[in-house]
C-alpha cells in the first residue's frame, strides 16, 4: 500500500513540476518526508518488476507456449522474483 502512495504522491509531484518548474514540492507520508532515494528505489523496483514481465513474456511466445497462459505466468513469475529478490535484499 506504502508503494502505490508513493507512486501516487510521485506522479502529483511530477505534473506539478511541470507547471511551477522552479517550486520545492517533497513528497511527505503521514506529515513525514520521503526521502528522494527511497522514491527513486521504488521507481526502479517497479521499473524491474515490469521490465520482468515483458521479457517473460517474450520468452514464453519464443518457446511457443500456448497465448492464452502467458500475461498470467509472467506475472506470477515476476511477482516470484520480487519476493524472493525483497526477502535477500533485506
């Protein structure tokens, strides 16, 4: 849930910087600032997560998988690997 609100705050922030180039707007949680590294992480985290997903996917069409299974299996994978990679990375 944390993640979707930083996605969330992020983008506002994001559209926001395009209309007042120059304003100081930090991202805050429950009147606490995040800081820039902890969005930026996140963002890459989502980054991988859906980079994952397409090149699973495109490795599932190369093997010649039947269509119907593949969004589905490719998330699932790539849910797998982001466990597995936030359990280790602790």
């Amino acid at each position: 849930m944390e993640r979707t609100l930083i996605l969330i705050k992020q983008a506002e922030r994001e559209f926001l910087k395009l209309l007042h180039p120059t304003a100081v707007n930090p991202l805050k949680i429950g009147g606490r600032v995040v800081p820039n590294n902890v969005v930026f992480s996140l963002l890459g985290f989502i980054f991988l997560y859906f980079m994952s997903v397409v090149v699973l996917t495109f490795t599932l069409v190369i093997s010649g998988s039947d269509s119907y299974p593949l969004v589905p299996g490719s998330l699932l994978a790539s849910t797998m690997l982001a466990l597995v990679w936030g359990y280790w990375a602790r």
